[in-house]
C-alpha cells in the first residue's frame, strides 16, 4: 500500500464506485476487483502509450489484456477514431463481459467511456486519468461522447465508470502549461461552494505546482468529492449542475475567438472565473477583499488574468449569446454570491457586464 | 375515440409508457402530451415516407415538425446513415428537449432509437412501427443500435420510449409474406408462456391473415404484454429473457445458411419453432397432440415447415456453435416443457438434436 494515498466512494442512485488516488497506485493496484470477467481493452494514445501502457497492464493479472492506441488530440474526438475501439473488440472476440479502460486525458476518457456505453448496448469501464484536468473533471459525472462536425459532444451518453485510478505520479510527464489549465479547474471548486479549500489552496499552490504527491492527492481528493456533491443533487443535468459551470461561459468565449487549441481550456476558464469574480464584486456580492483573493489565487496557479490580444466585449456578447445556459435568449452567468457560493442567474444589469468586459478587453 | 382500441401500459423500473394499439390512430391521436419540448423530428424511410409520414406529422399539433427520409433495408442500419438523423438534428437546430419519432420497421426503429439514446447524451423517443413483426417484437424492450461489418446489433444501448402507437391500418400496405412472418413472433409468444393465447390463435389466424382490426389489436396487444412480462422479470437481459428466442437459434442458421435477406426473419423462426416443438416431443416434454398443434398453427400462418432446400444437419450444427445462448462451448436452444411454457436448456442427448435436425432436412 503506498504512502500517499486516499480513496473517495462516489455515491449514486443506482451505484457506487470508488476514486483510487494516490502517489505509485498505477501497476501496483490490481484492478481486477472492478472487472466482470477476464477481458479487458485498454484504450489510449500515441503520447500516453509509450510512458504508462505497460504499466497499466499490470493492473490486470490473469486477463486477455488487448489495447487500442489513438491518435492524440481533440481533432480526433469522431466517429471514424471511436470505430477503431470497436474494430479492436471485435477483432478480438470480446464479449459482453469485456472492461474497457481509459487511460489518457479527457479525449481518451470521453471517447472510452461512449465506446463502453454503446458496445452490445454496454460493458463495464474503468479509467485511469493521466492529466490533472480530466483527474479532477472526468473522474465524475459519467458524461461520455464524440464531438460531431456541427458541435462539441453533441454524440454521447452518460456511463458511470466501475472504478477511476488516479497516480499523481502520472502528471509528472505533463507539461506545466497543462497542470496550470488542470489548477484552474480544482479552484473552481472552491469558488463555487468550498471556502475552506480555498484557504487550504493559497497555502498549497506552490506545492502543487510543484507537483508534491500529498498536495495533489488532496487537491484531486476534494475536487472530486465536491464534484461528486454537485452531481449527486443532480445526477442528469436539471440546474444545479450549472453551477460548475463556473468561469465556462466567458471562458467558451475566449476559446472559440482564440481559435480552438490556442488557449487550453483550464487558462481559458481562469481569466473567465476572475471576470465572474469581477462582476460579482460590481453588483456587490462580492468584497474588494474576496476579489482580490480570487485573482491572486489565479495568478499563483500561472493562468491568464485578460481577454486575448484584440478580443473585444462586442466579441464576448456574440460569443456569449449561444451558450447551453441561456433561456428563451436571456444570458444567464454563474457569478458568485459569496467566496466559495455560486449561482446561476441572468439577474445582472447588461451596464455591469459591459463595465466588466471592458475592464477585461483593455 | 376509434372503435377498435386498447392500451397496454409498459411498467418498468424507473418509468412507465403506454402503447397504443388500433385502427386508424395514425393521424388522428395526439401525441404532444408525451414530448417534453416543442421539437419533433419524425425518422423513416423511402418506402413509408409516401404513405404515411403526412398522417404521422399530423399528431403534433402546435410542434415544429422535421423530417429524415433514410434508404430502406437492414444493409444500411450503420453508422454512415445513422448519422444523417444526427445532421438533420444538429441543422434544424433540435434541443435537447427534442423528440426523435421512428415511423416505419425494425430498422428505422432501432436506428432512431440509438439516435435518441445518444443525441446531446439522450432526447425523448416515441415509436409508431408500421410492420407486425416490429409492433409485437420492438415496441417492448429498449433495444437499439445499428450494425458493424464484424457483427449485427455490436452498437447501440438501452432507451425506452415515452410512448408506442401502432395503427394496425399500416398493415394493409404490407406485403403478406412480411404479414406471416410478423405472425411467427406473434404465435412465439404463445407457446413460450400463454397456452390460453394459442387456443385463441387457432381460432383467429385466418382473421389475423385477413387483417382484421379487432384480431390484430388483440394479438398485438398480448404479444406485447407477454414481451413485457418477460422482460420486466429481465430487464437487462440476464437469463430469462432468452426464452423469447424459441425458434431463433435453428432460425439463425437457417438466415445464415440461406444468406441475409433470402428468407425474412420471421420465416426462419417459424421453421426454427416447429424443430424446437420436435425436439421437445422427442424429449417427451411435449404430447404428440401438441406437437401437432405447433405444426398445425405455423402451418396456418404461411410459414415455412422445413430447412431450406440443400441445408444439412452438419450446417445447421456449424452454425448454432456461435450462438449468443451458448456457455462454454456448449449449444443451449429454448424449448417447450409444454405448450405454453418455455426454457433455456443444454441438457438434451446430441443424438436426439441430430434426429430432429434429419427430419428437417429433407
């Protein structure tokens, strides 16, 4: 049993799994406990392959351990890639007791876990994030699926995984860049209905960013336990689940005028949390004091703190105005309430959004 | 309210639907109060569009109703044109709030189906099935998916309806060969689990043959609530379910043998139904009477008697090796304790499974 380690059990309606995290786990966790029978088919790409397939077979003793590589990269999130998946289990007879394993970032998770939702109408699914971002977003919510040529994960199906394995020391191959983007994410967590992590982060940052096992573990052990308390409430996507959207809506904003793959996402979402943050202070919900802990936490984490080069609010209202969130054509935000409170609300003056999109374009 | 009516509601674990059976309800039931949103898109295909997607479009008043017309036939149940109603989902801007409509067989059932299930991770589905054999056989269960050029039905998933309308008028523009072979699964459900349902078959065949209204709404009405009983007992198809495959696993090879399409479905699986009765007379479980019965009502749909002309004993053993049903290389086949009582079974001496197979192949 490794030093570092904690597990948390995801509790839904019909089911439960657990979330294995911790320092070492991959290789040295046999993982057949969380298999139905003796078949498995790890999934991955051409970066991951190289560093942890191997050891990712050894988590399986004694079964037909096949695998499919896949070319790295949002681009590939399609129809044509997820066939090979089913090729490969084809190919090699498996069977409707089969286990399919993700191991990779969230395009490997999302693409796995469809592929499992849909072999004979569904097998079982284990995955084994190796990016902080799907570690701390992927891990929960069951949300599986492909992107189609006229829309992001517009093909898909909700899957819940029989177990996720987190190794932290996976992340220690990740450029930095991307540990940052996954940052982003686990402080959103905090904003959104964990003041005390909070708190805990603007100790821990420097740790994290340095990758020190025990930091990591926590951050990804509360990150997922607080997704997993939003998802429980709201197992299929009503309302409350918005509130994770945190950040997104400017952030889709920023992504789709930079061009898809120019900002990553998590950098994306940290300058779109500190202008929620920005607007919530504006319409007085939020305290000069408590904005500035948001953009200084945003700041440690090395995240983007502006619109691109050139971006304008005119840009962002356009952008905006096609988001999920929004009802019979009314922009609704997630802004905050208080530091570690949020709420879905198109109750702002357009005049407040404005100011803060300006303060952001300069 | 038409005269010839009745309603059999499908009780399942987390929700309920009701199928609607009788004549000329097509057109003129409205199915609005099972769809959530305002959006509909009606899937069919080249041979039902002309007759009846006008009528099927006049049971949404008030909804903005879209259309997909896909080629007919099982050779394009795949993912090429499963993606067509995709396009027109995403084109016609549908939300995910929209209702998919399967108008037409087997296929555009299952395809649209799968489409629902998987449409931005699940949309409302409501089928009007216009051949007997889809009416009695899909309209219970939740299966869809579409096929892989390594295997038939590989991909797809569990979504139930929110509503079954069947109008036994579509019949009257449906071949009679299609007409007996729907009458296959029809006259199934009897001998598997209602022995009272067969004496009333024996009685209305010819009025079933005849298209009679009030015959066909009764028999598709306890087709399906037999289909219901045992797939309630068997939701995600453990063990009990099987026993709606009587006469599929000699019926399988007997498709397989005579080639995709030269024998409809429901033809193998009348053939495939009298063998089973044969080897259940020769195992004693059967009455030589009864086994007359079987013979005699099969005989009454128009179905055909014997293998097909050339197949041997050796091919038909060749080819049930691969069945879904078999445990460790084992052949299982569903047979009749009596008549109106079936079970799943490997405890049968091979040389009485050789007998019956020699005389089928005659």
């Amino acid at each position: 049993m490794p030093e570092v380690f904690r597990e948390l059990r995801v509790e839904l309606e019909e089911r439960a799994y657990p979330i294995l995290i911790g320092k070492g786990l991959l290789g040295h966790r046999d993982l057949t406990p969380f298999v139905s029978g003796r078949q498995i088919m790890i999934v991955t790409n051409t970066t991951v392959a190289p560093l942890y397939l191997e050891s990712a077979k050894q988590s399986f003793p004694g079964c037909q351990v096949d695998e499919v590589i896949l070319p790295d990269g949002e681009v590939h999130k399609n129809w044509e890639v997820l066939n090979r998946i089913f090729d490969a289990l084809l190919e090699k007879r498996h069977s409707r007791k089969t286990t399919l394993v993700a191991l990779g970032g969230g395009v490997v998770g999302d693409m796995t876990g469809f592929a499992a939702a849909c072999y004979q109408r569904g097998v079982g699914f284990i995955q084994i994030p190796t990016t902080l971002l799907a570690q701390v977003d992927s891990s929960v919510g069951g949300k599986t699926g492909i992107n189609h040529p006229l829309g992001k994960n517009m093909i898909g199906a909700f899957h819940q995984p029989g177990c996720v394995l987190i190794d932290t020391d996976t992340l220690k191959t990740l450029p930095a860049r991307e540990v940052s983007a996954g940052l982003a994410e686990v402080i959103k967590y905090g904003f959104i209905q964990d003041r005390e992590f909070i708190g805990w982060l603007e100790e821990n940052i420097g740790a994290l960013k340095a990758l020190d096992a025990r930091a990591l573990t926590e951050a990804i052990y509360r990150s997922c336990r607080c997704k997993a308390d939003v998802v429980a409430k709201d197992e299929r996507e009503g309302g409350l689940r918005a509130i994770l959207n945190l950040g997104h809506t400017f952030g889709h904003a920023i992504e789709t005028h930079a061009g898809y793959g120019n900002w990553l996402h998590g950098e994306a979402v940290g300058a779109g949390m500190v202008m929620a943050a920005h607007l919530s202070l504006r319409l007085g919900t939020l305290t000069e004091e408590e904005y500035r802990r948001v953009e200084s936490i945003v700041a440690a984490a090395e995240l983007p703190m502006r619109a691109p080069e050139g971006m304008t609010p005119r840009n962002f209202l356009d952008l905006m105005a096609v988001d999920k969130k929004n009802v019979d054509g009314n922009l609704r935000l997630v802004l905050l309430r208080s530091l570690g409170d949020a709420e879905v609300t198109a109750d702002f003056p357009q005049s407040e959004l404005m100011s803060t999109l300006e303060a952001f374009c300069k």
